[in-house]
C-alpha cells in the first residue's frame, strides 16, 4: 500500500471517490490534480437549519432518480411548509404584530425563470404559487390578495391561519409588546434550498413567514432574487436566512453568487457577504444572525454566518447529515 500511494504522489494523482447516479456506491478511480478541478459532485441538495436535514429527503428522492432540480428543491420546501409545527415556515408559523400569518416564498430555475409571492396569507403552498407565478405569468412578483387571488384561481384552497398555538404565543407577546423584529436564536429558520441534479442543472427555492412579530406588510430578503435567493446555471446558487433587512441591502446571495463566478470557494463566497453586513453594522453581530449558504457548478457548497448556531443539511450520494456553518462572531 505503502508503496502504491508513493508512487501515486509521485505522479501528481490522487485517489477520489466519485458517486454513482443514483446509487450510494463508490468508485475510486485515479485522477491527475488538473483533473481534480474538473470533478462534478452531483446530484447534491443543501438546505439551510437543522430541519433541511430532515426534508433533503423529499428533495434526494427526486435527485436520486435522475430527477430535476426544480422539482426536488420545491419538494423540500414543502415538506417544510406542510409541517404546522414549524415556527418560522408555513402557516403553522408565528404571526405578525397584528396577528396575521404573512408568508414569502421564490423559486428559481437553471434558465433564469424565477417567481416570488409575497404578504401572502391563508395558503399553504407558497413556493408552488411562486413556482406558478414562474411558469404561468409574465411576471415574477405577485403580492398580497393578488397574489392570494391568483392561488385561488389555480386551485390552491384557503387554510386557516394562525395555528392555536401561534396565537397563544402572539397574544404573551403582546402583553410584553417588546418589538424587537431581528433574528436571534429564537426567531430564524427561513428554508433555503439549492440543489445539483444529474443533469448538471441548478435551481433553488426558499420560503418562510418571515421575522416573527414583524410589522404587518413587511416583507423581508426571502423572496426577493437576489437577496434570499439566487442562481445562475453557469456558476453556482446560493440562499440565505436570518435578518433579511440586512440581506436585502447587499444583495446578499446575487453577490455570493458573482464572487463564486470571480473564483471564489462557495464558503469564502458567504463569508464575504457576511463580513461586509458586519461592516456596516458591526453592532449588531452579537445580536442578529445572518447566514448565507452556496453551491458551485461543481457541487462544492459551504456556509457562512454572523455567529455561531447556523446548521444546514447536505444530501448526497455519501448520505445525509447537518453540519455547522463557520462563523464570524469570536466569543
Ligand atoms: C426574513 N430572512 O424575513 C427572513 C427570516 C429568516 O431565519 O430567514 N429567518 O428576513
């Protein structure tokens, strides 16, 4: 063995696993290091927090039969969606201050399509009405009851919204009315999911109810390309979670996304982004979180966030697992 890896390291080659269309074996094959650079990890589907994990699986059972992107990273979000347990996703959400449930939601294609609803209530669905706003109008924003309206008209029926426990919890808030609109450790888990597909096709998609206790109207970085979500077939996509004020401002995952295209990794992409919003407002490291993640055209992915906390899936032909972004904030 010994002697076989010398010889191996003499030549400038190394020993790769590479995965195999839908299966989870391996094979290993020798690859010079020019050839390395060239290695396609795929399909590969990422999703941001510790419930990505969980819904990577309705995604990779797209993936894994050679399915499409789009469908697999709309499949993960709505696992997320349909969940009511879930406190920052879906209608099983908190409410705004008045004690609506507002969500926001996009999708974007491996061509350029994308869609975004926006303020919508009373669907359960977001990311379809959006992925439908994509595919059946001439637009990419639909808002509040024209938005809702639209849904209607293609067959989305009404749900109620807030779930008994979220309106419990709006109503202790407004005892304390203590509006804080940020994201802290106990108000985030917007779902951003890009994926890879056999194909070599990226797409992404991302949904959430926003900041909890928001003003009534506000609508935040998630659906809004460029900001919450971004993806460009030719490079890479990326999507991110946490205070989306702060996201918006510099276009945060458009700019991932071009630093990917300048040569960056996808996790120095991330960590650019955040360092420019702590630069701006390095008060607010401490207190908020800001996380971006990014997948290039060759499957490599990483993560980025303003403090420690930030976790999201990976699905791939090695299996399933949640790992921690790195993170600016030192203790
Ligand atoms: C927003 N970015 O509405 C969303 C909230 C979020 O993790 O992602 N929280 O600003």
């Amino acid at each position: 063995m010994g002697t076989r890896r010398s010889f191996i390291k003499k030549l400038g080659l190394t020993t790769v696993a590479l995965p195999l269309v839908g299966s989870v074996q391996k094979s290993s094959v020798l690859l010079s290091n020019d050839d390395q650079s060239k290695i396609v990890h795929k399909p590969i589907i990422l999703s941001t927090w510790s419930f990505g994990k969980v819904a990577n699986q309705a995604g990779w059972d797209i993936l894994s039969k050679g399915g499409n992107a789009l469908d697999a990273v709309e499949a993960t979000a709505k696992f997320v969606e349909a969940d009511l347990s879930q406190k920052s996703v879906g209608l099983g959400a908190l409410s705004d201050r008045d004690g609506y449930v507002t969500l926001d939601a996009c999708i974007m294609d491996e061509k350029g399509n994308c869609g975004s609803v926006m303020f919508l209530e009373n669907i359960l669905h977001p990311v379809s009405v959006a992925r439908l706003v994509m595919e059946k109008t001439p637009h990419i924003q639909l808002v509040g009851i024209g938005a809702q309206q639209f849904a209607f008209d293609n067959g989305f029926p009404k749900h109620p919204a807030p779930t008994e426990s979220s309106k419990k919890t709006w109503e202790d808030w407004v005892k304390k009315n203590n509006y804080t609109p940020r994201s802290d450790e106990n108000n985030h888990d917007t779902i951003g999911v890009i994926a890879l597909d056999q194909d070599g096709n990226l797409s992404g998609a991302c949904t959430t109810s926003g900041l909890a206790f928001k003003m009534r109207g506000r609508v935040g970085d998630s659906p809004i390309i460029g900001a919450g979500l971004f993806v460009d077939n030719e490079v890479g996509a990326a999507t991110a979670t946490g205070t989306g004020e702060e996201v918006i401002r510099i276009c945060g995952t458009h700019l991932v996304v071009e630093l990917m295209r300048q040569g960056y990794s996808p996790e120095n992409a991330c960590k650019e982004a955040v360092t420019r919003i702590i630069k701006r407002s390095p008060k607010y490291t401490k207190e908020m979180i800001v996380g971006f993640l990014a997948l290039n055209k060759k499957g490599e992915y990483g993560a980025y966030s303003t403090k420690k906390g930030f976790e999201y899936g990976v699905y791939d032909n090695s299996g399933t697992v949640l790992k921690d972004a790195s993170f600016m904030e030192k203790e």
